[in-house]
C-alpha cells in the first residue's frame, strides 16, 4: 500500500499534470488543425503555371506563344490566376477567388475580371467563375474541357515541362472504306473547277458557330476562296476566310487581312467554321497545301447507304474514340462530299457543289466584311476549354495532317 506521502505526491503530481494540459490543451487543437490545414495544402499551395496538350503534343514544343496562363494559391485558401492571350485578340482574364481541397479534386470559385479587345471594340465584365482541378503527383489537370484530344494542366513554376500523355493507337481500317476514300480523292483531282455555298449547324460549343455559310470557290491553276460567314438570327455578325491567289495565301479576318501559309489560315478559319473548311480544300488543293484531311481520317469503315436529298450516298464513319467520330456522306455518282458530321461541337455540313463551270471572276473577291461585329459568342471564363484559336494553327503548323 502507498504512504500517505506518495499519495499526496501522486495528487499533487498529476494536479500539475491536469493544470499544464489544460493550459496547452487549445494551443494543441490549434496545432493538430494547422498540421490538418498544412497536409491539406502541401501539394498545392504555391505557383503553377498553364501547359496545353493536342493530340499527345505539348503546344510548348510548337511555335505558338501568345498565351500565358498562371494560378497563385495560398496558404490561407485564397488563390489568384491570369490568363492572358495576344493571338488575333487580346483577353486580359484576372481571376481571384477561393479554393477547397476534396481528397483529390481541387475546386476554384471566384470572379473573372475579363478585358477583350478584338479589333472591332474594348470591353470590360466581371462574371463569375468556376474550375475544378484534378490534383496529381506533379500536375494539376482542369476538368471537363470536352474532348480528351485537348487537356490544359498546371505544373509548378520552375519545373521542366510535363510529358504529354500517350496517344491510344486506334482500331484497323476497313479496306473498302480506304478504297472509296482513295476514288473520293481521285474525283476532286479530276476537277476543272468547285463552286459550293455550304450549309453549317452546331451546337455552338466552344468558338464553333452555331449557324454559318460556308462559300467555297476552287479553279485549277491556282485560284481559290473560302469565305466563311457566321449568322445569329438574320444577321451575319462575322466573317473571316482565306483566298489564294496562285502565288500567295491571305487569311481574311476582321476586317483586313494578313499573309499566311494556306495550312494556318485555313486552320485559323476551322475553329468557328468545322472541318469543311479543312477537308475540302485540302482534297482540291493537295499538292498546295502538302496533305489532304482525309488521309488523316482513323479507324474507317463503311456504314449502309443513306439519302442525302435525292442523292444515295456511301457512308465512311471514322471513329478513332467512342466520344470523337466522323462521318462522311459521299455521293455515290460523283463520289463528292454531300455531308459531313463531326461530335466536335456536334457540327453538322451540307454540301451542294456544282462543278466543271466557269466561275466569274468577281466570284473570287471576298467581298464586303459586316458593318458591326456583334458576336453571341461569350468569351469570358467559359472559354477556359477553347483559349484560343492560334492553339489549332500552332497545331497544324507541328503536324498539318491532325486536325481536331
């Protein structure tokens, strides 16, 4: 048995004990939250710095420029970020907000103070924004941009470029549809002149018009003139094409135009007006441009016949992903395209070409811009998937034969 003496040590003892944790016992709940708080933020709080991948390669590898993106994020949950682009326009996007930590998915709320000057007029808005980042080993990747052939990640400033991801090899062609591709080819080479006003719908998802005439003007020797025309109700609210000439290529936009390879204006002109105004051109004028879109066209096989008006058509499906197809309806007299559907922005094109006819000079002259640019298109945060349309032509210019 214990003395009285150890008993009373042992009170007095564990009194002093009781005392001292109840005095560091809130500054020990302030300590395990901030360790709570560090573990939460270790992975990301500092500064990340925005890289882009088409098709497996990095935009960083191509000459691009023109476009910075940066995200600050503190320690305290607050975060800033900047996306800035110079190419064609200039959009000066100042993000502040907070952010929230969820196992592995970062998500960013805040406002987006937007100044665009796109060469007809200077604006400024405050919208609201929303991101949400899948947080890895050495990337944070944004999430839902759309099709996985585009991915904008974040790596921390100061370090090496990411790898891009692997490209999936696709599934086999169909010999048949290879063969009716190569007789597709061999038509529009045996063309004296294409004359076509083409029809576009789409769901109007990133820049893509939701409604646009496309006119397409081609006589062998060399001259040529895509003239694409965007409309909202009645009104043609913008225009932008590329002609050439025989000897030199100019991209025709906003008002003025400027002298490019064909590849890039043509590619320029792609991100509103869909892949007619890749496709055709490049099976006219193949040898100009280097590659015909066609060729580039994966995992092809042959679905029943359709009608396309009066037509009966063959039908080449491409389907390199379940999420990202394309379909061709070929007129199965003249082996031209009479239609086109793409799950990119769900763009729909209807062709009526007339052909091997002499087509007036004037035809050629890209005419009269729109008095008033009045653009539905809203280019503010919700543009994070689509930054910018030198993206596509920087792609092209790496690789001219992938195309999204």
């Amino acid at each position: 048995m214990r003395s009285k003496r150890a008993v009373k040590r042992w009170e007095l003892s564990h009194n002093h004990y009781s005392e001292t944790m109840n005095k560091l016992f809130p500054f020990m709940i302030l300590g395990l939250l901030a360790a709570l708080i560090g573990c939460r933020d270790e992975g990301v709080v500092g500064e990340w710095v925005g890289q882009q991948f088409i098709e497996g390669v990095t935009t960083e590898q191509m000459p691009s420029g023109g476009a910075d993106f940066t995200l600050n994020l503190e320690n305290d949950g607050s975060f800033t970020g900047r996306i800035l682009l110079s190419v064609m326009m200039t959009m000066d996007s100042k993000l502040k907000g907070t952010y929230n930590l969820d196992k592995d998915v970062l998500s960013l709320t805040g406002t987006n103070e937007v100044y665009i000057d796109d060469g007809y007029s200077k604006e400024k808005s405050t919208q609201p924004f929303a991101m949400q980042l899948k947080v890895e080993k050495d990337r944070l990747t944004v999430i839902g941009l759309g099709p996985d052939t585009f991915k904008l990640v974040f790596r921390r400033k100061g370090t090496p470029l990411l790898e891009a991801p692997p490209k999936p090899k696709p599934a086999d062609s169909d010999p048949k549809a290879l063969d009716l591709i190569k007789r597709v080819k061999a038509a529009y080479a045996s063309l004296k002149s294409y004359s076509d006003n083409v029809v576009l719908t789409s769901d109007g998802a990133g820049f893509r018009a939701k409604n646009a005439k496309i006119k397409i003007r081609f006589e062998k020797g060399g001259k040529f003139l895509l003239r694409a025309d965007k409309i909202s109700g009645s009104e043609i609210y913008e225009s932008e094409g590329a002609r050439f000439d025989g000897k030199k290529t100019f991209l025709v936009m906003m008002g003025g135009e400027e002298e490019r390879p064909l590849n890039n204006a043509l590619s320029i002109v792609q991100v509103q007006a869909g892949i007619a105004s890749v496709l055709i051109p490049s099976l006219l004028l193949e040898k100009q441009m280097g590659f015909s879109e066609i060729d580039s066209l994966e995992s092809v096989t042959l679905l029943p016949d359709e009608k396309v008006g009066e037509a009966t058509c063959h039908v080449i499906l491409s389907s390199p992903k379940p999420s990202y197809t394309h379909k061709l309806w070929v007129d199965a007299k003249t082996l031209l395209i009479a239609k086109t559907h793409s799950t990119a922005a769900d763009t729909t094109t209807i062709h009526k070409p007339v052909i091997n006819k002499t087509i007036p000079k004037a035809e050629f002259e890209f005419g009269d811009h729109p008095k008033r640019y009045n653009s539905p298109i809203k280019q503010g945060a919700a543009t994070l998937g689509c930054p910018g349309r030198d993206y596509h032509s920087a792609r092209l210019r790496h690789n001219p034969r992938r195309i999204a």
